[in-house]
C-alpha cells in the first residue's frame, strides 16, 4: 500500500514544485515590468530612445534591394514619370511667380498709401480713418469729458497744446524689434540710423526669377545713400543632381550694395587696440586697428555664394541660410502686413499657430541652441519656404 501511495506523493511534489517555478516566472515578468516602466518614466532614457530611432529613420531596409530584376526595371520606368511630372511641377511655379508679379502692381498703390501715411506727407481723412477702435473708451467718453481729460493733461504736463506727432515714429524700426529674427541683427548703435529708416518695397524679376528689397531712407547722420538694395536670385528647376528633391523655387543667391558711409560714422566697423611686445628688445607698443563690427547693416554684405556648395565652409553656409530666410520673411510675410506687425497682431497670429502644431506634445521640454540656424546653405525644407503660396 505504501508503494501506491509514494508516487502520488512524489507527483504532489513535482506538482508542487512546477507551481513554485510558474510563481518565480511571473514575479520575474512582474518585476521586468516594474523596471522597464519605471526606466520609460526616465527622460534621458527616453531621449536616447527617441535619439535611436530618429537614426534609424530612412534606413534601407534591404527590401527595395532583394526585389527581382524585372522589379526594379519597372521602378525605373516609375521614376521616369515622376521626373516627368516633376518637370511640370517647376513649370507651375513659375506660372506661379508671373501671377504674384502681376498682382504685386495691384498692391503697390496701397503700399505707398501706407508709406504716406507712416512718413507724415499725408494726414488720412476721417472716412479713411473708418476702423473698429480697440480703445473702447474713446467711444463711450462725452466730447465734454474729453475735453476736460485734455485740459487735466494738459495742466500735469505743463503743457497748453498736445504736441504734433508727424506720421507713425519709428514705424519700421519699432517692426525690426518686434520680428525676433531682425530684433538679433539689431544693435543699439543701429538704432539712430534706423529711426530714419521710412519704407521698405519689393520689386520682383521673372527671368532670371528673383526679387530685390529697397530700403528707404531719409537724410541722416551716418550715410548719403538714400536708399539700400538687397537683391535675391531664385532658381526653380529640379537638380541635375538631385530632381526628386525639388520643392519648389529656393533663393540660390544674394546680392547687398556698398553703402556710402559719412566720416566715422560706419557701424560695420569698430575700432580696437591691442597690445604688441618686441620679441627681442622687450619693448611694448599699442596699436589700434579696424575689426568688423555687429550691425544690423551687415545685411548688405552678404557672403560670396560658391558655385559649388560643397565647397562653401560651413559657417558662410549658415549665414547665407540665414540670409535667405530673411530675406524671404521680409518679402512674403512683413511688407504686405507690416501695420499687423508694428502693432504685434501678426506676431500673435505665428504664436497661435505654433501653440496648435505643438498642442499634442505635453510635458515635452524645449531647449533653446544658439547656434542653431534651419536648413542648410540655402537649401532644403526649411531655406525653401521662398515657394510662391
């Protein structure tokens, strides 16, 4: 009776010990669990995640590679059309460019409307002075109660007679420091020059396609030029090199103009002195000598383009992206809406847009590089955004 019953015994025992281990599995998966939860709650974790497989997006995955020859023959013939339609695409662009030329000669009588007005040669009428006022009070106050706030203003002032304000001050100036992108050109030296500074205007070029920015400006104390010209070439055929990665028209090159500086008024330039030992007497000198200086008015001196941008150094590849961009921002967003801008209404208008690209990213940190500069010698998603909308 005892043998019988030993191996039921002996099976309870493996039974038992088979639970043991499921036991051990679970708490083993449990606590993997817990690790991998807690390390996914890690931001530098996460980032080095994240890092990982940012680098492993476009990565071949030998598919394209391990197709018949027959296949590959047909994607050939595919790529054929796409570069047939790519052709067209360029084609439309430049329909597109002759379009915004044509339309610019629309715009331009209020342009100078516009000028008129922020220069002071011309005091709107009261119809064309017809707009919803912000300032609700000066709707609801009686002519008694303003008159009398004039005359209290007035008296805390010491003043019998509001002063005359000619035009709109500082109209672009005050724009260049609201735009963030031209507020880092601008220099506090810069500023007195820029308060004369009365328009900015566009003229467009369909062959070769480009466009050139005219800066005017009244009689000041620092050059004789009355007006400064930056000039834009664009290009919009697809690359020899590279056709799919044409997106339409892109600024390729710019031009700046030498600007006619009065005696020792040049802000392009500072001087600096530095200190010289002699090698062998000892003796020490002081010299002093011309360095480039930070201005806003650099902008008119641009870096040479190279033909050939691999050959183009980096740093000089940078600027010009920077260059295009705002030389492209200029043109397409601050001339057609500049009193938005000098108000700060537009300024809103970009905010509000970025908050709804962003909208879905909670908790996600930014971190400011300043040295970061979008795209890549003029080319590229970022410098592109000179395609016509």
């Amino acid at each position: 009776m005892s043998s019988n019953s030993d191996p039921e015994k002996a099976m309870e025992v493996v039974d038992d010990d088979h639970e043991d281990i499921e036991d051990e599995d679970d708490d083993d998966e449990q606590s993997q669990d817990k690790v991998t939860a807690q390390l996914l709650k890690n931001p530098a974790v996460m980032a080095a995640l994240q890092g990982k497989l940012n680098s492993m997006v476009g990565t071949p995955s030998g598919y394209i590679e391990s197709l018949p020859a027959p296949v590959k023959r047909r994607l050939k013939a595919l790529k054929k059309i796409q570069f047939e339609t790519t052709k067209i695409e360029a084609k439309f662009y430049e329909e597109i460019h002759q379009l915004e030329c044509k339309y610019h000669n629309l715009y331009s009588p209020f342009y100078e409307k516009r000028s008129q007005i922020t220069k002071g040669s011309h005091e709107p009428t009261d119809e064309e002075c017809e707009w919803p006022s912000d300032d609700e009070d000066d709707e609801e106050l009686s002519e008694e109660m303003k008159a009398k706030a004039k005359l209290e203003n007035e008296k805390a002032n010491g003043e019998k007679e509001e002063k005359d304000v000619k035009g709109v001050p500082e109209f672009w100036l005050t724009i260049f420091k609201n735009v963030d992108m031209l507020q880092e050109m601008v220099q506090d030296h810069d500023e007195p020059a820029l308060k004369s500074l009365k328009d900015i205007t566009v003229t467009f070029a369909e062959k070769p396609m480009g466009f050139t920015l005219h800066f005017h400006f009244a009689t000041n104390d620092f050059f004789s030029d009355s007006v400064l010209t930056k000039e834009y070439f664009m290009k919009c055929e697809p690359s020899e090199d590279d056709p799919f990665s044409f997106e339409g028209p892109e600024i390729v090159k710019c031009k700046g103009c030498p600007i006619n500086w009065k005696q020792g008024k040049n802000l392009t330039v500072k001087t600096v002195k530095t200190k010289q030992k002699h090698k062998s007497k000892g003796s020490v000198r002081t010299i002093t000598k011309t360095v480039k200086n930070d201005s806003f008015f650099n902008f008119f001196d641009p870096p040479a383009c190279e033909e050939n941008e691999e050959d183009m150094d980096p740093m000089t590849q940078d600027l010009l992206t920077a260059d295009f961009e705002i030389g492209h921002y200029v043109r397409e967003r601050i001339i057609p809406r500049a009193v938005l801008f000098f108000t700060g209404e537009a300024l809103e208008d970009d905010f509000d847009e970025d908050e709804e690209d962003s909208g879905d990213e909670e908790g996600e940190e930014e971190e400011d590089d300043p040295d970061f500069v979008p795209g890549k010698g003029g080319k590229g998603k970022d410098a592109q955004e000179c395609k016509q909308q």
